[in-house]
C-alpha cells in the first residue's frame, strides 16, 4: 500500500515539505509507503480549454502532469501540499491540478482517501484548505480528517518544527489515512465493492 504526496510549493524542502514529511513518517510508522513528488519550480501552464485529454485520455500539454497522471492506478491514497498564496493554493499547484483532475485522474482516485495539507505563516490557511479538498469532493474520493485543520505555520521550515500543534495534527492525518486504507483493503478481501457511480448527468442553467 502506498500513499503520494505532492508537493505544490516552489522550495522543494521549505514548510510545506516539513509537514508533508510529518504525514509520511506516520505513514511509515503503520506500514504504508510513500513518496513526496515535487512539482518543481518551474511554471506550469494551466488548462486552455481545448478539450484534447477527452479524446486522447491526456492533456495537450505535455509535462509532469501527464508523467504523475500515469502512476495513480499505482497508489491507495494522496496527499496535497501547498503553502498559501493570498488565502489560496499556489498558482502553479493550482494549474497542475486543474490539468491532472480535468484530463481524467479521477478515474484513478476515485474511492481512494485524499487529504490537504497547508503551510502559512499566518492567515489564509482554511481558504486554501477549502479551495484543494474540493478537488476530492467532486471525483468521489473520502477527505481524510485529523483532530485540527491541516495547517502548520512558519516562515521556515525551522520555525515550522516549532508548531507543536500543527505537527501533531500531520501525525494524526497520516495515521487516520493509514487506517482508511487498511479498512478498504480489508473491505476488498471481503468482497466488498466501490459503490457503482451513475452516468454524469450535466445540467446547463442557460440552455
């Protein structure tokens, strides 16, 4: 069983890896593997609406997005990382994850845990949190909950280390997804089944 973690901000090893790395030592800790994969800092287009990926089951754009989309068949769960950008994600964590959600990763993900992990230092934190777990609402994945908002504060990863609170509450989430995963795992040994989805009904408002 494994877990991918990604990182959206542009410092590869600053806060938001500080407590990402926090939510995989408790994973470890209960026998789930992970890996932290990096955006990178470089920009990232976002999504120009040509609708390619429905036809080709990729995007136009040819990049990491489509490098990470072929590995999440291969993972039970996923976390997402970003450090708050005026009381939202990282614009080019946001771009990825428009691209990768849109061009089909929810065929991936759907029935696997998701959780959202934000790093600030001081405000907006909630925002940002909101704004990346609808991600996971719309493509019927399970939010993944610990005992305080996923949020850890600090302007460096020192200053990070710190906030007691903030990282307890990344060793509860990872212990909370490793739970999930072994009950789903569990829950397939039983024969149990992902719920069937209906097809997508879409209703224009104005037409």
């Amino acid at each position: 069983m494994k877990v991918l973690l990604i990182n959206g901000s542009p410092r590869q090893h600053g806060c938001t890896f500080t407590a990402l790395s926090e939510v995989a030592n408790a994973l470890n800790l209960n026998e789930i593997e992970t890996e932290i994969y990096w955006i990178g800092n470089k920009p990232i287009a976002g999504c120009i609406s040509c609708r390619t990926c429905a036809k080709t089951g990729k995007c136009s754009i040819d990049d990491q997005v489509n490098e990470l989309k072929l590995r999440l068949s291969e993972v039970d769960g996923i976390v997402i990382g970003s450090p708050v950008y005026y009381a939202g994600g990282a614009g080019s964590l946001i771009a990825f994850l428009d691209r990768l959600f849109y061009s089909g990763a929810t065929d991936s993900l759907a029935g696997k845990p998701g959780a959202v992990v934000v790093s600030c230092r001081r405000g907006g934190a909630t925002a940002t949190f909101d704004q990346l777990n609808k991600f996971f609402t719309i493509s019927n994945m399970p939010i993944v909950p610990s005992n305080y908002w996923n949020q850890v504060h600090g302007n460096t990863p020192e200053e990070t280390k710190q906030d007691l609170e903030g990282l307890q509450t990344m060793r509860v989430l990872g212990g909370n997804m490793a739970w999930l995963i072994k009950c789903i795992e569990a829950g397939k040994k039983q024969g149990i089944k992902y719920a069937s989805t209906e097809q997508k009904i879409r209703t224009n408002f104005i037409r």
